[in-house]
C-alpha cells in the first residue's frame, strides 16, 4: 500500500501540491475532485488530502464536512500507519478534541472515527467490526468509501500473513468480521491464495516477513584483547 505517493495520482494534482497552487483556494475543487476519484477507485493519496485539508485552515468557508469526514475514512484504511493522525491533526480543535457538550455533527463524526481508527491500529479486529454493526452513523461515514470492508479486510489479512503461518479458521472468522467459517474459507482461498487444512487450519504461505530466520551472534576476540584483559587484572590487584 502506497497512501503517500501512488502511482495513481495525475499530473494536475502533483503540480497542485508541489507547487504554489496548493494555497489557491480554487484548488480545493480539483482536490475534492481528485477525493471523489479515490473513493470510487479504492486507492488513497493522502498527501494531496492533506493539501485539501490545508487550504480549508486557510479558508474555513470551503470546509465540507462531508470531505473531512472522507478524508479520515480513506486514511483510515491505510493502518497501521500515522495517516489518520495527520490528517488529524490539521482540523481545528473543536473537531479533532470535542468537548464533552458538543453538538456538532462534524466532531461527533471525528470522534466515531477516532474509535474505530484506535481499535485497527491496537490489532482489536473483533472489536473495530462489532463497534462499526453497533450504530448507524458508522455505515453512514463509511458510504462514500466503495469497497470501504473489503479494503479493512485485506489489509487485515495482509498484517496477518506477515505474522502467522497458520491460523485457526474461527479465529479469523472474528478478525475479518465474516459472519461464518465458510465465508471466511471462501475468502482466504479465492482472495487470499491460502489453503485451509482439514484440521481446520489456514496456512499461509512463506515469505520474508512470516518466515523464521536463524540469528547467529559472532564475536570477534583477538589474542592481544586477551592479553589486555589480563594485563588489566593484574595492574589492579597489584
């Protein structure tokens, strides 16, 4: 996964970025533009987000809470990673730190997202879909987001083929939030490529990150450190 820098990302909003443009507050429509694109065509370019998000502290007048409320999501399925943090962090503080009597819908939204945002980055996979089925509101921030399950899915799967060589099948039945053994079966072999044993266990295929590596420490002592050594000993008994 690329979120920075994908391949996907058009001459137009580079220039927009690297250049003077990113403070031109027209250019806030081709970067909502650009936003639309990615959440149709499942990829994430979180760099020119952030530029979006820039030009809305410069021009709190264009701020769409809609976008913002996007913006997160996509960063989101970057995890684990400091994406959504990022973006986080270029929100006004009535957003990105409600108070406990806010009413705004906007900083309501961010605070759901903080949630779900947590549970994905601490691994608490079984926790992040039972708090997504939990309200409305989640499938409402999420709608924009084409694929928005599947992509958390895969990146799931992703992470835990770089940890695990065999899972048990109800195990990732929790971690993916699929709703049954044979789902999850399903998923693994047409999406994943792996192979499910009859004993009810997912194996994983081999690579460099699963893959257990013997360490070997080596030490290079030479006679003369020897020797220093025991000259030392010898000076302070002395």
């Amino acid at each position: 996964m690329n979120g920075e820098d994908p391949q996907e990302r058009p001459e137009q909003i580079r220039n927009i970025i690297n250049g003077l443009e990113r403070y031109n507050p027209q250019a806030a429509e081709v970067l909502e533009a650009y936003l639309q694109q990615q959440c149709e065509e499942k990829f994430c370019d979180c760099n020119a987000n952030r530029a979006l998000l820039k030009l809305y502290q410069l021009n709190p007048d264009r701020i769409k809470d809609e976008v913002i409320t996007n913006i997160l999501v996509k960063a989101m399925t970057q995890f684990p990673s400091p994406q959504f943090d990022l973006a986080l962090h270029l929100l006004s503080p009535s957003h990105s730190n409600p108070g406990p009597n806010s009413t705004s819908d906007l900083a309501e939204a961010v605070s759901k997202l903080r949630v779900l945002n947590s549970q994905l980055e601490s691994a608490q996979y079984g926790r992040f879909w039972a708090t997504l089925d939990s309200d409305d509101i989640y499938a409402d921030l999420t709608t924009d987001i084409v694929g928005f399950e599947e992509l958390i899915r895969l990146r799931i799967a992703q992470l835990v083929s770089q940890a695990y060589r065999e899972v048990q099948v109800s195990v990732l039945e929790g971690w993916l939030g699929l709703d049954s053994e044979e789902a999850v079966k399903k998923f693994v072999v047409e999406t994943c490529g792996w192979k499910v044993g009859e004993d009810g266990m997912v194996q994983i295929p081999k690579n460099p990150d699963n893959e257990a590596k013997k360490t070997e420490i080596r030490e290079d002592v030479t006679v003369d450190m020897f020797s220093r050594v025991i000259k030392r000993s010898w000076e302070d008994s002395a």
